[in-house]
C-alpha cells in the first residue's frame, strides 16, 4: 500500500512538474497556461467521474456523461480569452465580460447542458428528472468552478507571477496534509470531526497550518522571484502568513467535504484510479476548497502585485 502510494505521487508529481516547466520556459504560441490545461481538464473529469460514481453505488440518480460534460465546460469557457492571445493579439480591456465574467458563463453553460438532457429525456426515460439535476449541477458547479479559478490564478499580474501564485496556491494546500499527517501522528491526541475523519486531531491540524503558513513564506520570497515575476508593491509582512492560513484551512474544509459524502455514500475512497491514493478526488478534494479564498487572497495583494 504505501509502495502503491509512494509510485503514484511520485508520478503525478512528475507529470505536474514537468508541464509547470515546460509552461514556463517554453509556453505555447508564447501563452502561458496552456501547457496546463490537458492536465486541468483531467482533474476536472477524473473528480467529476468519481463523485457520480459514488453517488450511483448509493443508488443516487446522477447521469455521469452529462454531468461530466457539463463540469468540464466551466474551466474551458474560462479559456477562452487565450483565443485572443494565441493570435498574438491583447484580450480587449474595455469587454463587459473580462477575463473572470467567462467562468461566470460556463457556470450558466454547465447549468443549462444538465436542463436541456433532462428535457430531452422526460417522458422517454426513467422518472427523476429533479433528482438528476440537482446532483447533477451539483457536481458540474462543484468541480468544474474551482478548476475554473485556477485558470484565473495561473493569469494573474503576467506569466511569471500566475505561475508562481498557482504554484504557491498548490504548494501551501497541499503541504497542510504532510504537516497534518506528520504532526497527527506525532502528537495528536484530539479528535477534530471523528464522525466523518476518525484520523484527523486538532494537533494534526494546527501542524499542518503551521506548515502551510511556512511553505506560503517561502514560496512568496523566494520562488516568485526565482521565476522572475515582478513585484510592482511588496506583500504586507503578515500577508504570506494569512495567505498560507487560508489555503490550510480551506484545504482541510474540502478534505472534510469529499469525508461528508463518501461516509453518506459508504465508501472508503473516492476511487481506484491511482493506486495507494485512491481515487482523482482524493488528490483534488482540497485545491477544490482552496481555489477561491487562495485567489481572493492573490488579489487582495497578500503576496504582492
């Protein structure tokens, strides 16, 4: 098991690495973020996929082929000013829509992909039109938002500085597990929420905050300027701190969230696609959580601008 586990996050973090360095010294058509997207899109599906599969083993109505669809359009309408920017030619700064409008779009999009299957099955299928909506927007809006923003981190303030906020966004959630897991297993002696995590103590969650709020002040005074992204106004003393609080925190509410649901659907993991880690959510559930508060944070200026 931990072998399993061990391969597959060497794996993945591989594939991550290398398409973050070939966004940043060989981007495409001189766009960056591109590099990013085959893999964002496989997240967005592989989350997507896992959650209609539980809800399905617990005899929930989920239409998973629409429903996947319908996530997976969000992030690519998020997309779509590159359209301008593969052509060598500016986003146009004075469109109504801007650049954060278009993930507002593809959430109308997804929401209307799931009504228009259930108005061309009603009658011709099995009952549940309400049941199916309701789940599936759920999980469209779900996955499909926070994949969204990501987009919207990776194009902040020019190449160099998206790529560092995406990354440090990245490093700061994720880092949380590792302190949580390290410090739970050293320390912990308080159970935090033992009816959807028996694992989780309080110990194990102030660790890894505390990691978290370092791994944010490394990556803002030294990865940013590594990457050569230019500060125009230095970060605040206390904003990497807050900056990292929030990614750990918000982390760990998408962990406790992806908990919540595979408790109500009996199921121990989200899936088997990577094997020892389990399923895409397992990988996702707290860069899910952490997507919006991490940009709100980016652009209040917390890491500089």
């Amino acid at each position: 098991m931990l072998k399993d586990r061990l391969l597959s996050s060497v794996v993945l973090l591989s594939v991550v690495g290398l398409l973050l360095w070939l966004d940043l010294r060989y981007p495409l058509w001189g766009v960056g973020g591109l590099w990013l997207l085959p893999l964002l899109l496989a997240l967005t599906i592989g989350t997507a996929a896992d959650i209609c599969r539980l809800l399905q083993g617990a005899n929930r109505l989920v239409d998973s082929r629409v429903t996947i669809l319908a996530a997976v359009v969000v992030p690519v309408f998020a997309c779509v000013p590159y359209l301008w920017e593969v052509q060598a030619l500016d986003y146009p700064a004075d469109c109504p829509v801007g650049r954060l409008g278009w993930v507002a779009v593809g959430a109308f999009a997804a929401i209307a992909i799931v009504l228009v299957a259930e108005m061309r099955r009603y009658g011709r299928g099995p009952a549940g039109a309400i049941d199916r909506v309701q789940a599936g927007v759920f999980v469209a809006l779900y996955t499909g938002l926070p994949m969204a923003m990501l987009v919207a981190v990776r194009n902040l303030h020019g190449d160099g500085w998206g790529l560092a906020a995406l990354i440090t966004l990245i490093a700061a959630t994720k880092s949380c597990d590792a302190g949580a897991y390290g410090s739970g297993k050293l320390l912990g002696r308080h159970k935090l929420i033992p009816r959807l995590s028996p694992g989780k103590t309080w110990e194990g969650a102030i660790g890894g905050v505390l990691l978290s709020v370092v791994v944010a002040y490394g990556c803002v005074h030294f990865l940013f300027p590594a990457m050569g992204a230019k500060l125009f106004a230095s970060p605040p003393w206390w904003g990497p701190g807050v900056l990292g609080a929030v990614c750990a925190l918000s982390g760990m509410a998408g962990d406790l969230a992806e908990s919540l649901i595979k408790r109500d659907t009996g199921a121990k993991d989200s899936g088997t696609t990577l094997p020892g880690l389990g399923g895409v959510w397992d990988v996702t559930d707290s860069l899910i959580a952490a997507s919006v508060p991490g940009f709100l944070c980016f652009a209040a200026g917390l890491a500089g601008t």
